[in-house]
C-alpha cells in the first residue's frame, strides 16, 4: 500500500496517468485497508495528500457510508479550491443524495473551479425525484459568469430531469 501511494503522490499532475493507475488499482481492491489509507490522506497536511485521498475515497463506493462524512466534513471546513473541486466530483462519483446540502452550499463558492465541480455533481446527488433546491442550484449555476459552469450545469439540469432544457439566453 505505500509502495502505490508513494508512487502516486510522486506524480504531482492531478489527472497523471502514474497517479489514475494507482487510483483505479485500489479501487479495484476495495478493501478496508484502501479506505482507511484514502482517510487518512485526506487528513494530511499538504493538499497532494488531501487530493489524493478524497479521489481514492470518490472511487470505493463500497464504503460510502463511511466517505461521506469525511467528504462533507473536508467541504465544510477546506479552504483550498482544488481541495473542494475534487470533493464535489467524488461527491458526483458517489451519487448519494445525503451530500446534496454540501454541493448546493459549495455551488456558490467564489471560484469557478469549485461551481464547476458542483454543477457536475448536482445532476448525481439530486436524487430520484430531483430535489427542488438541487434543480434550483443547477439553474442558478446555468446563469454562471463562467462559461465551462453554465454549459455543464445546463448538461447537469437535462441530465437530471430527463428533458430537453433551453438556453437560458446567457
């Protein structure tokens, strides 16, 4: 196990292939010793670790109750905008429901990286029906000043309703 987090960790690209390898081998392991390294990492102190973990932790949706209160709580108090980007994907990845107060909360966070990071998760987390407030966010984040945000929240309302949705006229 360190021998794969050393190496990963050593890839310093976020979407490396060294580091994704790494990733998806643990994934596949899926055990308990994979989960408790991924919750460990995300309470380390450099922000290679937090990310590293909460990416394992976005993958082993085995452990989905015990993720997502580490990842709810990294988004509460996480300042790094990176940090908060991949939690919301792992959020995404994971597509509980019980994570929707935390991405709807991040959704109007001041940097673009992380509306973007919410308006990916939104459609996965709204649930079955669509939570209004969910749906109210994606719309919101669909008037985003960012262009890559709109056009995925637009993606993100579509995918979440089942419909066609119309431009907005940004």
């Amino acid at each position: 196990m360190r021998d794969l987090i050393e190496a990963a960790l050593g890839d310093t690209d976020p979407g490396g292939p060294v580091r994704w390898q790494v990733i998806s081998t643990l994934q596949e392991r899926g055990d308990l010793e994979t989960f408790t390294e991924a919750r460990r990492l995300c309470a380390g102190r450099q922000v290679s670790e937090r990310l590293l973990g909460i990416d394992i932790m976005g993958q082993l949706a085995t452990f989905k109750d015990r993720a997502l209160p580490v990842l709810r709580f990294l988004a509460a108090s996480e300042d790094d905008a990176m940090v908060l980007f991949s939690v919301l994907i792992a959020f995404g990845h994971l597509g509980d429901p019980r994570s929707l107060p935390s991405v709807i909360e991040l959704s109007a966070h001041q940097d673009a990286r992380v509306r973007y990071g919410a308006a990916y998760a939104l459609p996965n987390v709204c649930g079955r029906p669509p939570d209004a407030a969910g749906l109210a966010a994606l719309r919101a984040l669909m008037r985003d000043s960012d262009d890559d945000v709109a056009d995925w929240a637009t993606l993100g309302l579509a995918l979440a309703t089942g419909s066609q949705v119309e431009d907005v006229g940004r």
